[in-house]
C-alpha cells in the first residue's frame, strides 16, 4: 500500500490517497518513467517527496493508460501540482 498526503498537511484536513498494492503495480512503469527523466524514486517501501513538476511528469506518464483507480490517482497529481504543493509518498 502506498499512501499520498501534501506534505504541509499538519492537521489532516488536506486531500489524501492511497494506492493499493496492486494499483501500484499498475502505475509502476510511471514510477520507472519518472525515476529515468529525474533520477526521483518513488519507493513502494520507503518515504518520498514528490514535487509539483515530477507531479505533472507523473500525470502526463500516467495519463497514457489510465482508468479506474489511476484516474483518481492522476486527479490528486493535478490538484496538488496545480496547488503547488508537495506530496509525500509513505509505502509500507
């Protein structure tokens, strides 16, 4: 599972999503694209910082395939890139 929260979220009254295991198997090749044009990882696993224009790479790699669940997901990259906030990706 990986969860996305905006990072300046201190109260937890901001926008969140997660993605289930295999949701993110569905978007990895997003994740691979991204980490090939911008060196950012984002690790099932681990904790990341995503920032509005890896945001906006995401939702144009995305974008290509999308449906259901990643529709969702590709809706969150907008409204936090277009918000200029930065996502925080915490897998487990």
């Amino acid at each position: 599972m990986l969860d996305f929260s905006y990072l300046s979220d201190k109260r937890g009254d901001k926008p969140f999503l997660q993605l289930s295991d295999a949701d993110v198997a569905r978007v990895h090749d997003a994740f691979a694209g991204l980490r090939e044009k911008t060196g950012i990882y984002i690790d099932p696993y681990g904790r990341t910082r995503i920032y509005p224009e890896h945001q906006k790479i995401l939702v144009t790699l995305l974008s290509k395939d999308a449906d259901g669940s990643v529709l969702l997901f590709i809706e969150f990259l907008k409204t936090a890139s277009e918000a200029d906030e930065v996502l925080l990706a915490d897998g487990d």
